[in-house]
C-alpha cells in the first residue's frame, strides 16, 4: 500500500446521510479470477449518472454514496491507519454501474470493496499477509458508520473542525438544503446561543450570541457580533447574510474575536462561505411552492472555461403572501403587497483563476434586492391591524469581493482580500397600526409613519495578510486591515398626537445625516507553537484606531406634518426653535461629532490532545467594540439665522459638547475565559464538543427607544458599567446507525447586569414598579437594573435534529427527518418588566396610579416555547430529480423575538414565521 495512503484523512463519510439500498450480490472491486461475480449477481445492474472530480479518495467516495443513494461504510481492521481510504481518486464522469464507478475510484488504491445485502458498500482495507489476515465477514461485520469531517477556516488556515481549538459552529451547504434553512432566523435554530430579533422601519436583522449584540437598528448602529461573507466584513446583514443560498458552509464563532479578525468584535463573529466555482460543467435548479403562496426558485451553474479558469453562478427569487390580516377601514392591498409578506431576489457571479501555480485569484459580484413591504409588530397572527401607509421596501445592494492568493517561496503565502458594498434604501412604514385612512390629515386622530426617503452606505475594505506553511512546527500570521465606510440618510417620522400637536410641540421631524460614517484601522497577528506531539500554546494580538463621525447630521422639527401637509418639503429651517416664525422647521438637535478609540486586545490559549480523538483547550481571549455615535445637543438662544456670529459661536461650544460625550456613547470591552472540549467518540460515529466560559463585560453598550423630556422619541445609547456571562454550550453529531443521525445542541446562559443604573425608557415615570429605586435623591426616575437579565437570552436553549433514510425498493431511497427546538423565557428589555398589573408605581410621590393602558401579561417577555419541523426527500436511484415534502413550526407557535411598544393596551411584537408547509422539487443538469 502506498504511503499517501497511510497519511490520509481519519475520517470518511457520513453513512447516515444516504441510504442502504438492497443488493443481493457481494463482489471484490479485483475480478475473480474464476470469473465468479458473486452469488446473485443480477444480469441488469442498475447504472447512475456519476460527476466526480478528481480529488482526496475519501471525498470521493463520498461524492460516489450522495450520487447512487448507496450507503458506504468503513471496515474494521487490526491496523486502523490502512483503514482509512486516502490518497488520489481519478474522476468519474459518465454512466456507470456502481461497481464500475468503485473500480476506478479505487483503481489507484489497495482498497477493495464488497457490496453487501442491506447495507450498500463496504470499503476493505488492503489484503495483510495470510498470518495476520481476518476473516472477511468479521470485517464486513464490524463495518460502522462514521461522521464527515468538516473543514473550516475560523483560524484563518484550513483545519478539521475536530481539531481546531475554538467554539465554532460549522454548518455545511448540504446541511442548509437538507434541513431548509434559507433563512438567517431558521440559522439560528441551528447555532448554541445565536438569538435573531428584526426590526420594521430600517428592515433590519440584530443578531445576539450569548446575550451581546445591539438594538440600534440605524445608520449608527454597530453589532457585537461581526458578519462577514467570503473574508468581508459586512457592516449591513443583508444579501448572502439574510437570504441563504449557494453556500459551502456557514462558521459561528462565540465569545470575543479581537485577534484573528480586523473587525474587532465582543460577542462573536459569522461567517459565511459562498461555493466557489468548481472544474467541472453542472447546473441545477429548484422550484418551491408552499402555502401564504410562497414561491420560490433557485438556480446554479458552473462552467469550467478553461483549464485554469471557471465560473459559477448562483441567484434565488423568492416571494409570499403576508399571513397579516387587515381591518375593514384599512387601506386597501392584496396580500402579497401587505406587511409581513416575502419579495426578496438575489444573484452571485463568481470567478476562480488559478493565473500560475503560484497565484489564484478569485472574485465575485453579489446582488440583492428587497421589494417588501417590511416587518409588522403584530398582537399575533390573528388579530388583524389598521394600516393608513401602505408598506413599501426599495433595497438594493450591490458587493464585490475579491480574493488573491501568492504562495511565496518557502511555502508561505500572501493574501489580499478587498471589497467594495453599495446600498441604498426607501421605506414607508406605518408606526401605529391603529389609524384608519384619513388620519394622517385629521388633526383629532392619533397618526405616526416613519419614511426612510432615501439613505444611502458605501463600504470598502482592504486587508493583507501574511502567513506560514500550515505544517510547521511555529505557525504565524500578520495582518494589516483598514475598513471605512460613509452613510447618509433623511428619515421622516410623524407623529400627531389628537390634538394636533406631537412631540415637544412638533408633529414631524426629520433626521436629516448627509455624512455619517466610521474608519478602522489594524494589525493583528497570531503564533501557534507546538510544544510537544500533545502540547499546543497559541498566542495573538490585535491594535487598532476606530473612528466615528458625523458631519452635518441635523434633527429637524416642524409644526406641521410633513408628508401630507408639505409633500416632503421642509422649507426654510430656522437655526432652532426659540429663532423660527410660526409654522417654520426648525433643527432640534445638532449632531456633529468627530471621535477616536485606540485598542489593543489579546488571546492566549493552551491546547492538549490526549489522543487522536480528543482535543482540551484553555482558552482567554478579548474584545472591543468601538463607540457609537448618537444624536446630539440641543441649542438654546435666539439668533437671526445662520450668518449670525453669535449662532456661530454657540454653534461651536455645542460641538464642543457633543466631542465630550453628549454625541456618542463610549467603548465596550469584554473578556472570556473558557474550557472547551471535542471528544471523537464510538469509533468515529459521534463527535461531542463543548465549552464552559465566563465573560466579563465592561460599559456593554445598551440601546433603546428613549422619551426625552419634551416628549422627543429618539433611540438613545447608553454602557452598561459591567455584565458578566457564564454559561455551558454543548454539540453533539451522532451516527446513531448505518442510516440514521442525530444532531443537537444544549446552551445554558447565565447573563446578568453586574452594576447598572438606568432611566426605564418605556416607563420613565414608573420604572420602580419593577425595579428599585437606584437611591439618589437629585434623580428619582433612576432605577436600579443591577442582576437582571440581558435581554435576548434564554436560560435554557436546546435544538435536535434526527434524520433516518430509507431505502424505496430498486427505484428510489428517502431522507426522513425531524426536528424540535426548545428555549426557555427571555426578556426584551434591561428592566425585566414580565407583566404589568394594572398598575403603576410613581417614582416622585411613591403612590401607586392605575396604569391607563390597563393589565398585560408579558409586556417584554416571550415565555417558554417549542417548535417543531419535519419533511421527507425522495430521490429515484436513476434519475438527476429529487422531491422534498416540508413542514415547519407544525404547531404554529408563536414566537416574538422582539416587543415594539410595552406600554399600549395590548403589546405587539415581532414574530417568527407561522406554520409553514409546500413542497420543493429540483433537478441536476450535468
């Protein structure tokens, strides 16, 4: 046997994931020399479409059992290091049976096989001398099912999951489309600790991972958790990040990066891996029909044009009516033009070209369009609501990326990672639900709409780096990353209150940010050393210079509403309100502000393998998140307008303000201690990973709707002097027989304020109904938030999936699966307010008050849920089509992953999907 085999990968195929189709012949993939096939034999073997490339034997016979539904499995011998296929496999294209195909995947192998009655094919080792040979049915006896590796790049080099020393997620392309994942809410169904909350009038995904994110959905909003797609940060979730398709894998990394990634990050970062172009010609295509009439189709191509060059495009259509029911009095739209409906489109062409054998270059153009008319608060998916805006979505956003690759002499290589992001954004959005058509211009009827006229983001990113041969005992990497990204936006509310007026006097304003925008700048880098074949120790750092800024950025009130009475025209804008005429637009606040940050943060880790499959690991690392820029100051005085040297000057000690803190809002810090764990376990049938961490957060950054004292509705930042996170994160990937798999996860989360005194920002006036008085005299509306909660964590969390296949005789196989996800309650909110009684303690006078808006129960508080999904996929053994029956949450639980107002009558929130079902059908064009 050669030595490349003896080397190979540990692990093969997941035997679970095909089929055992019954055979009733065994035969060596050598001929007999008798000329015997083997008892049984059938004269007309069944014959399959083959497409595989050359590559590592094992992937190859794992490409041999998705494409023939026959389960593959991997024999037992005395010595497991000529167990395990390796070495190269030639491609095979074509028409073949399958034992055709077998002998020449194992032409250039020692390996043999044997197809065996209801268990598809075992894969032998070589042949040991007679002395040492076992019997050949105690081999195929012992023949077990094993898991698929899974290759990642969360430490910036290709390793086996198994083997890389950090809690990451890793969830291949073939999983997302088994399990129909399509979604960044069905995505989190998967992960340990990754909560996804949306918001309606930005359209707008906040992602949580251990409790730590951010509420602030607008131009200024910066998440703790970094998103990136093909090495790209990406500071808007949208595209690859909100509409799954086409994706090798997608990699989930928890707790603080502030070493290995140029976006720092507090709470953790995904990444998603688009499929890259392979070098050969295929093609497919998927149709999707369900109810809500949902529509669906995707498509791939690949197209090798030359040796060294290919090409691969990908893009998915999907539309649905809205499950949202309008009152009679509403404004009138079908359901597919209704809120809460789907209208999402996407494409992605990429190139790959290997120039010369030292330099690969690889691009992509990336679309994504948005034409719904957006998220909907709703009381649940019954109550129907009264809308007087229609809702209306215009998002596009266009990315290019790029990738070069220099492998340098001595086996190191240079990379340089560039993109470029464009997105623009209108939207029309009704804030209150209740009005019906003609309350926007009725002056004695409650009316609010928030319109995004027009924003636009332009991001671009540069990043170098410099690394060492994977094999080296002292492995390094450098990096220099520089990201900047410049915003602008007019977003309108109106808001007349019955009697005409609004807020601080003004039923409209404008927010008007010509130039919002930040700049990053850094190096990091990271060495890993092998102490011994068992010791690791791996240390890194990162130092960089954030920077954020607003130039020009104006709040703007007006005494009249803006879009019904003045078409969107603001007019002359006086300099503030005490200097406007009766009827003019004023400017509220002044928001320019130009801030700096420098960091440095550091990780360390120290790695044992007590054995080949087991993997222990210490780890600490740290974290930054930047500061954040908010809305300003107000300016006081009369002043005959912007010429006026006295404006100037006041102009210039407000700015002055906002620099010392009155426009921004500070750094946030964390830092994670944890010890995680990979056992390989059964032989090579189940993995389980986990980790214990406990992390420290310093001035975690909170944001939220804030009710200034004239009535100003604004999304106001604030830190958090410290939280501390401790909790248990468990995985476990199980081969439970030849054609079952279990997969699961287990989070448990302990998040708490550890000190942190607030205004309660519903609830101003009251906030000692549900939390005590933070004992300062000077300021009775401060409460006390120190031991509650964060919000988006349930205590308990837990996801199982099962999948079984079956074999449907000589004609086809079927996957079967099933799967539930558990989470226990958890808070919308910092004050952990749960119910409301009915009534309200008074802050100043310490009197209880009746609550106007009367009792509520789980005003900021989604309770205890389950959910349950299922689907079986039936492909014919001959034959390039397959078929899939789905059904997700089978009990039409709903689910809030957000509160929009707390204090109505009847509280409205954010849901996920109700019950959904359809079928989707799809063929492979080779």
């Amino acid at each position: 046997m050669s030595k490349t085999c003896l080397r190979s990968l540990p692990a093969l195929l997941l035997a679970a994931h095909v089929s055992a189709v019954p055979v009733a012949f065994a035969v060596d993939a050598a001929p007999d020399p008798k000329g015997d096939t083997g008892p049984g034999h059938s004269a007309q073997a069944t014959t399959y479409q083959f497409q595989i490339p050359a590559q590592p034997l094992d992937q190859s016979l794992l490409a041999f059992s998705r494409q023939t539904g026959l389960a593959v499995m991997v024999a037992t011998a005395q010595d497991r290091a000529v167990s395990t296929p390796g070495g190269q496999a030639p491609a095979v294209a074509g028409e073949y049976t399958a034992e055709a195909a077998l002998e020449q995947l194992l032409a250039q192998s020692d390996f043999r096989y044997r197809r065996v009655d209801g268990q598809g094919v075992v894969i032998l080792p070589p042949k040991l001398p007679a002395v040492e040979a076992e019997p050949e049915a105690q081999i195929i006896a012992e023949a077990r099912p094993l898991l698929e590796e899974i290759e990642v790049v969360a430490s910036k080099r290709r390793t086996n999951l198994q083997q890389t020393p950090m809690t990451v997620t890793a969830i291949s392309g073939g999983t997302l489309e088994e399990r129909n994942i399509d979604s960044l809410e069905q995505l989190a169904a998967e992960v340990p600790s990754l909560q996804v909350a949306r918001n309606g009038d930005h359209t707008a995904s906040m992602l949580y991972l251990r409790g730590v994110g951010s509420d602030n959905h607008t131009e200024a909003g910066d998440s703790g958790v970094a998103t990136h797609v093909d090495g790209i940060f990406s500071s808007r979730v949208q595209g690859s990040a909100v509409l799954l398709y086409d994706l090798d894998r997608v990699e989930v990394l928890r707790g603080p990066q502030g070493t290995l990634f140029g976006r720092n990050s507090t709470g953790g970062v995904i990444n998603y891996h688009t499929a890259r172009p392979l070098d050969e010609w295929s093609s497919e295509m998927s149709v999707t029909l369900g109810n809500y009439r949902q529509r669906k189709i995707s498509a791939v191509a690949n197209a090798p044009l030359t040796d060294n060059w290919a090409l691969r495009w990908a893009g998915v259509s999907e539309q649905a009516d809205s499950y949202t029911d309008y009152t009679e009095d509403s404004i009138h739209a079908d359901r597919d033009s209704r809120y809460n409906n789907t209208h999402l489109f996407s494409h992605r062409l990429s190139s790959s070209w290997q120039i010369t054998d030292s330099l690969d270059w690889w691009l992509s153009y990336e679309r994504f369009e948005d034409r719904g008319a957006g998220s909907l608060p709703v009381v649940d998916y019954s109550t129907p609501v009264t809308i007087d805006t229609p809702g209306r979505t215009r998002l596009d956003q266009d990315a290019l990326r790029s990738r070069m690759e220099l492998s340098l002499p001595g086996g190191a290589s240079l990379v340089y990672i560039s993109g470029y992001g464009y997105t623009r954004r209108a939207q029309d959005w009704d804030a209150d639900r209740s009005g019906a058509v003609g309350s926007e211009t009725d002056p004695a009827i409650y009316h609010q709409s928030n319109r995004t006229i027009w924003s636009k983001y332009r991001a671009r990113q540069h990043e170098v780096q410099l690394k060492s041969r994977d094999d080296q005992r002292l492995r390094w990497l450098l990096a220099y990353f520089n990201f900047a990204e410049k915003n602008a936006i007019r977003f309108d509310l109106e808001h007349q209150e019955p009697d005409g007026g609004g807020w601080g006097g003004a039923p409209a304003h404008s927010f008007l940010q010509p130039e919002r925008g930040s700049r990053l700048d850094a190096v990091y880098g990271q060495l890993d050393y092998d102490l011994s074949a068992r010791w690791q120790v791996s240390v890194g750092a990162r130092s960089g210079r954030d920077q954020r800024y607003d130039r020009g950025g104006r709040n703007i009130a007006c005494p009249d509403l803006i879009r019904s009475d003045r078409g969107g025209e603001l007019g002359p804008v006086a300099v503030n309100r005490e200097s406007a005429d009766p009827g003019q637009c004023y400017v509220a606040n002044y928001n320019d502000v130009d801030r700096t940050w420098r960091s440095t943060t550091a990780m360390a880790r120290l790695t044992y393998h007590p054995s080949d499959n087991t993997l222990l690991y210490l780890h600490y690392a740290e974290g930054f998140k930047p500061g954040i820029v908010q809305d300003g100051a107000k300016l006081s005085g009369t002043y005959l307008g912007a010429e006026d040297p006295q404006y100037r000057k006041a102009l210039e000690t407000l700015f002055e303000r906002n620099n010392r803190g009155a426009a921004f809002v500070g750094p946030e810090t964390s830092a994670n201690v944890e010890l995680g764990f990979k056992l390989g376990l059964l032989d090579g049938a189940m993995t389980l990973n986990g980790a214990l961490f406990d992390t420290r957060y310093r001035d975690l950054q909170v944001s939220g709707i804030a009710v200034a004292e004239d009535g100003t509705e604004l999304i106001r930042s604030t830190n958090a002097p410290s939280a501390t996170i401790r909790g248990m994160e468990l995985e476990l990937n199980w081969a439970s027989s030849l054609n079952g798999r279990v997969a699961g996860f287990v989070s448990l989360l302990d998040a708490r304020y550890d000190h942190f005194l607030a205004v309660d920002n519903e609830f101003p006036d009251h906030g000692q109904t549900w939390n005590p008085d933070a004992g300062d005299p000077q300021f009775p509306n401060l409460v006390d938030f120190s031991g509650n909660r964060l919000k988006q964590v349930p205590e308990i969390s837990l996801g199982l999936n099962y999948r079984h296949n079956l074999s449907l005789g000589n004609w086809a196989h079927a996957t079967a699966r099933l799967g539930v996800q558990f989470a226990s309650d958890m808070y919308f909110d910092e004050a952990n307010r749960g119910d409301r009684s009915g009534r309200l303690l008074d802050n100043r006078s310490g009197e209880w008050q009746q609550d106007p808006a009367g009792p509520a129960d789980n005003i900021d508080r989604q309770p205890t849920w389950s959910r349950w999904s299922t689907g079986l996929k039936i492909e014919p053994n001959r034959g390039n089509w397959w078929l899939d029956l789905y059904g997700e949450n089978l009990t039409n639980t709903a689910v809030a992953n957000d509160v929009q107002e707390a204090d109505i009558a009847v509280p409205e929130y954010y849901y996920g999907a109700p019950r959904t079902f359809g079928l989707r059908v799809g063929i492979q064009i080779d």
